[in-house]
C-alpha cells in the first residue's frame, strides 16, 4: 500500500497520496460550508456571512494549502529535489503539470452535486441542463484567468 502511496501519478500529475488527501480535503470543506454557513448566516444575518467566511474559509484555507510549517508528512513520497514531501489535504502539484484544485471550485463542484442528490428524482436532468451553460463560462474565465496568472510567472508553471 505504501509504494502505492508513494507513485507519481502521471495523468493526475500528482502522487497518489495527493490525489487521496485532495479529494477528503475537497469534501471536508464543501461539507462544512454547507452545513456550517447557512446556521451562521441565519443566527447573526449578513454578519454570520463574514463570520462563516473568516472562520471556515480561513481554517480549511490554512489546512488545505499548506503554510511553512504546517500539513502533515506522509513520509512516503519525495519532491522534485529529493526531500520529504509534506502534503496538504488539497495538493497542487510541485512539477508544474499538476492540475490546481482551488477551493472555490471543489466547494462549487459539492453545491452541484448535494443540489442534484436533494433535488427530487424528475427535476435532477432539468437542474443540471440549466447549469451546464454557466458551467462552461466558469470554466472559461477559469482557463483564462490561469492564463493571465501564468503569464505573470507567479505560479513557475511552464507555459
């Protein structure tokens, strides 16, 4: 299991073990903003957003991406120069390849599917043929907005 851990997974660009941590730190957050939010918002109104966003989007921000010091060592895996690989629970490749998984996206991807499990069964195809053209536009301005950032060479992605 742990060679298995440890292998660099070339569709994905990213190690196993990343591809793991980024799907549990995905669903952990999209499943306390949609548990946790709505109660904040109702109990102290538009202060409860400000509140939810502060306090979940900040705690899941530090967990998911990984400041200097924090994450946990899986002890499996390498960097690209050789040292201990520490992970985040969302994992942004270190090769330059590997695709982001940004929290606003793995939070919009768990609004689509919860709305879609909870919708009743004869309206589930409607919902989603109705978002599917917003979807694209999401994912356009996405591309282009990587593009932009890209350019910038902030991100050391080989464009």
């Amino acid at each position: 299991m742990s060679e298995w851990l440890q292998t660099y997974n070339e569709l994905f660009g990213m190690y196993n073990a990343g591809i793991i941590t980024s799907i549990f730190g995905s669903f952990a957050v999209t499943f306390t903003v949609i548990f946790c939010w709505p109660k904040l918002v109702k109990d102290f109104g538009a202060k409860g957003g400000f509140i939810a966003a502060a306090l979940i989007i900040g705690t899941f921000w530090l967990v998911n991406h990984k400041l200097p010091g924090f994450g946990f060592s899986t002890g499996l895996a390498a960097d690209v120069n050789g040292l201990p690989m520490q992970f985040s629970l969302i994992h942004q490749g270190a090769r330059g390849s590997a695709p982001w998984v940004d929290m606003g996206w793995a939070i919009a991807m768990g609004f689509v599917v919860c709305d879609t499990l909870c919708a009743p069964k004869g309206k589930r195809l409607g919902l989603l043929k109705e978002a599917f053209p917003r979807w694209a536009v999401i994912i356009a301005g996405g591309i282009a907005g990587g593009i932009l950032v890209g350019l910038t060479g902030y991100t050391n992605a080989a464009l």
